[in-house]
C-alpha cells in the first residue's frame, strides 16, 4: 500500500485513508484546528511515524 496515508484522531472517531500526502495534511490540519484534536499521520509502507510537526 505505498503513498496511502493512514490519519487518525486521538480524542474522536475521525479516521480516514488518504491516497496523498498533500489531501492527508489538510485533512488532519482542519480536524485539528476545528476541534482542537491531536492527529497523527503515518505513511502505511513506512515502519515508523514521520517527524513531521
């Protein structure tokens, strides 16, 4: 499954696939700053989460 990107909220049932990296970031970013909600991001070929802040 490489370049989907897999967004997750740590306070609330958003979740979604994302087959940018572009359309993940917006995503998260607007769900974060809507709700105040700590998202992560993570690429599903990757091993580990990006450093990205």
């Amino acid at each position: 499954m490489e370049g989907v990107y897999h967004v997750v909220c740590h306070k609330c049932p958003f979740e979604g696939l994302y087959g940018s990296a572009t359309h993940a970031s917006v995503e998260r970013t607007a769900h974060e700053q809507a709700y105040d909600h700590r998202v992560s991001s993570l690429e599903i070929n990757r091993p580990e989460p990006s450093a990205e802040v």
